[in-house]
C-alpha cells in the first residue's frame, strides 16, 4: 500500500525521478487564525490529459521533535484513504478535488486549532513522486477581557482582575493613568485550555489613594496586538454609569438609530396615521443599555463586566 511502501525506495525513487517530476509551493508559509479555515497548496505539473487514477496524494503534518507524523489526508490512486487519518483532522481535513485537475493539491482544514501549527509535508505521486515542506502558524488574538473588580473594605484593598484567552501567551501591562506611586501588586498567572489556547488572568492589588484610573493591557506580542480595559474609579466610587468605550458605543449607536428613524417618522407624519411609538421605543432601548451599564459598576459588591473589543 502507498502508505508503507518502504522509505529507502521511496527516497532512491524520488533521487531519481526528481528531475523530472517536481512538487513546488507557491507559499512556504502560512499564517491562521484560531477558528478560521486555512488552504495550504502544493503544485505538480500535469501534462496532457489528466488520469485521476495515476494519482496519489499524501499530506501529513510533522510533529514536534519524536513525535510521529500526523496523517491529515490521503488519497490513493484517486481514492480518499481516511481508515489512517489521525484523529486530530478527522472531519476538518479535506482535499479540494476540483483543482486536481490543474495540478493544485489543496489542502483545507476548516476550524483551525492551536495543535495545527507545525511542518506539513505534501508529497505527490504522479507519473514520477516529489514533495516539498510546508509551515503552518495558529495565533488567536485576545478579544475580549474579562474584567472584575473586588474591593476589601477591612484591608482597605481593592483587587482588579482582567482575563482573556488568545495564543501564544500575552503579556500583561497595568497603567495608572495618574502616574501616582502607589503600592500595587500584580499577579499574573495563566493556563492552558483544552484547545490549547493560553487562559491569562491578572490581577492588581493595591490602596487607592485620590481618583486614579487604571488600566490592563494584553499585548500579544507574535500579532503586535494590544487590547486594553480601562477601569475607572472616580467612576465607579460616584458610581455613575458607562465604561468610555462603552458611551463611545452607546452615544454613536444612538445617534445612528435617530438618523434612521427621523426619515420614518417624517414620512409616517406626512401620512395621516402619525406613529410617535417608534422613536419612542427606540429612545427606551439605549437608555435602558445606559441603565444596565450603570447597575454594572456598582462599586461596593463584587461585579463582572464583559467588554467586547472588536476593534
Ligand atoms: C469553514 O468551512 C466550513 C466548511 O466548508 C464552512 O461551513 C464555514 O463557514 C467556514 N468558516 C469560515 C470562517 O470561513
Ligand atoms: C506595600 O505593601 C506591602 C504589603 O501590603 C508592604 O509590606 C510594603 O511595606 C508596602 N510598601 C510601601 C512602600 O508602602
Ligand atoms: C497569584 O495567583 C495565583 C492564582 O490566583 C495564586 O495561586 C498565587 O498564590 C498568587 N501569587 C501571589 C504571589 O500572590
Ligand atoms: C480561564 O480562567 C478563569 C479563571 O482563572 C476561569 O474562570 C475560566 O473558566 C477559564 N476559561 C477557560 C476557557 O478555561
Ligand atoms: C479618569 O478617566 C476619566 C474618563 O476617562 C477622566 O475624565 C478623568 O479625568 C480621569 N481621572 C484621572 C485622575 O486621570
């Protein structure tokens, strides 16, 4: 069977056919995000008509030092070989069948982890056998944080926690905007998930002195991207509503539901069934939005916002 055919000949055959016969790769490396889908390319020269059963194909991921290669995909003589697939591509390794005949093996894995990233290897069987290396790199960006605020009034403390999940692992910056000495301590710890992302929470201990802002940062530093939550504890102690970020979202979104509606409610005036429910409706969304951001940073008890940073 193609899969064990004995390496040594395998090697002395492609010595020999090499010069006539040669894989090649358009791209040497490919970038992936955590969860998108990636298609990693080989090329091989067809000539003439193309016979779908002098075809073989095989992709197979690397490994890390002595681990053993990986089967992502095999096609033999024209026919999907999945019986040795290995587990870890099952249902997300595919070859695309149609670019076969233009000499393209195209390989796409659909829901990309972290355990993809490494060498894969495309080797062809066709009329003459080749292969060539291919590197693959998974990054998954910080997208959100998670962030807590716990205030201890005995030891007059409070405790700010930011945690998110993105690889490889970020590091954590924490700014007071005040530029203040103050005694801080931060804690910085991380875990793996399942997926194999980096789980990084921080946290900040400290005494506030006068109305400081703080802030944590995690910069992933393979993407050169940063992500910020802006805690604010002149704030939070008035305990007076809205993150910056999130008045820079609610006052915009609200302005645009006003420019949208306004044309509607000019239009329904002019008919004779005026409909003032609408804008009205609209008015109690945003300042309910307001509303539950205000009850979110209620200073004295333990509270969890959730911060979407699409930006
Ligand atoms: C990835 O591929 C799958 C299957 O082809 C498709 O259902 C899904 O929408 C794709 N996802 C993205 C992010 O393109
Ligand atoms: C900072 O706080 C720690 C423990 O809370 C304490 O041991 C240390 O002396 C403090 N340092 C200063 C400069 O206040
Ligand atoms: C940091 O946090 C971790 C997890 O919360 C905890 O186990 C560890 O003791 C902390 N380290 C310090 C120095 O506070
Ligand atoms: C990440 O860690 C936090 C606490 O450190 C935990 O609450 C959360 O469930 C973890 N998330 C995942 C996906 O493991
Ligand atoms: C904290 O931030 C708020 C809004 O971002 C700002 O108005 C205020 O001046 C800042 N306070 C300090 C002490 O920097």
């Amino acid at each position: 069977m193609f899969r064990i055919l004995p390496i040594l000949l395998l090697e002395v055959q492609l010595y020999l056919v090499r010069a006539f016969f040669t894989v090649e790769v358009p791209q040497q490396k490919y970038i992936a995000e955590y969860g998108s889908n990636v298609t990693m390319e080989c090329r091989f020269p067809v000539d003439g008509q193309f016979n779908l059963k002098d075809l073989s194909v095989s992709w197979e991921q690397q490994g890390l030092t002595e681990q053993k290669p990986k089967e992502v995909y095999t096609l033999h003589k024209g026919e999907e070989v999945l019986k040795f697939q290995h587990i870890d591509y099952r249902g997300r390794a595919t070859l695309l069948h149609d670019e076969l005949k233009l000499g393209y093996s195209v390989l796409q894995i659909t829901s990309v982890k972290v355990l993809d990233a490494g060498t894969y290897r495309c080797l062809i069987d066709y009329k003459g056998a080749d292969y060539k290396y291919i590197t693959l790199d998974v990054k998954a960006s910080y997208r959100r944080i998670y962030a807590q605020i716990v205030h201890e009034p005995e030891e007059e403390e409070w405790v700010l926690t930011c945690q998110s999940e993105g690889f490889p692992l970020a590091e954590v910056f924490w700014q007071i905007e005040k530029n203040q000495k103050v005694n801080v301590s931060v804690n910085t710890t991380y875990t793996l998930t399942t997926d194999g992302l980096c789980n990084v929470t921080s946290s900040l201990t400290f005494k506030p002195h006068a109305n400081e802002n703080y802030s944590c940062t995690f910069w992933n530093k393979e993407l050169d991207e940063e992500i910020s939550y802006h805690f604010s504890l002149s704030q939070m102690s008035a305990s007076v509503g809205g993150k910056k970020s999130l008045i820079l979202f609610i006052i915009p979104t609200c302005l645009i539901v006003v420019i949208l509606v306004s044309p509607l409610i000019i239009f329904l005036r002019r008919k004779s069934f005026p409909k003032p429910h609408a804008k009205k409706a609209k008015k109690r969304k945003c300042s309910q939005l307001e509303k539950e951001e205000n009850r979110d940073l209620h200073p004295q008890t333990q509270d969890l916002i959730m911060i979407n940073v699409t930006d």
